[in-house]
C-alpha cells in the first residue's frame, strides 16, 4: 500500500509526542473535556500560525502536537469511562 510508509512515521511520531507530554504534564487523566477543549485549541492555534504565516519547517511537528493531544484526550476519555459508568 502506498500510504503505508508515511502513516507508520505519522504513528511513530505521535507516539514519540505522547512520550514526550507524559514526562513533561504526568497524568492528565482525570482533565476535564472542558480543559482538553483550552489545550487542543491552543494546539490548533499553533498549527494555525505555521498557515498563516506560510512557515512549512514547523508544520510537522505542530500538527503531530495537535494529533498526540487529540490521542491524550481520547485516552483520558477511556480511562475514566469506568468510574463514570458506576
């Protein structure tokens, strides 16, 4: 498959940035949606900068940040589901 190399770096690189967000936030578990919403949209911000101002060098990195967020998020999600469902 064609998109199979750049995806497997894509995936690399999120997993790297989450690495990275654990040691630098700790466990972020138990934010609520609403300051998941503040930190992605900042996130977004950034990546929304690299546009505006037409910067490619800082792009990758900031959309990886964008999408490693959006992964915390979801696994934030997951992990309280069960405390919420009792």
């Amino acid at each position: 498959m064609i998109n199979e190399l750049p995806r497997a770096q894509v995936l690399e690189a999120v997993l790297a940035e989450r690495e990275r967000q654990d040691g630098k936030w700790g466990d972020q578990t138990h934010n609520s949606d609403e300051h998941w919403t503040v930190i992605l949209t900042e996130e977004v911000g950034e990546v929304a900068r690299e546009v505006y101002e037409k910067r490619s060098a800082g792009m990758f990195e900031e959309v990886i940040q964008c999408a490693a967020v959006c992964f915390a998020w979801a696994e934030a999600y997951l992990n309280r589901k069960p405390y919420e469902e009792q």
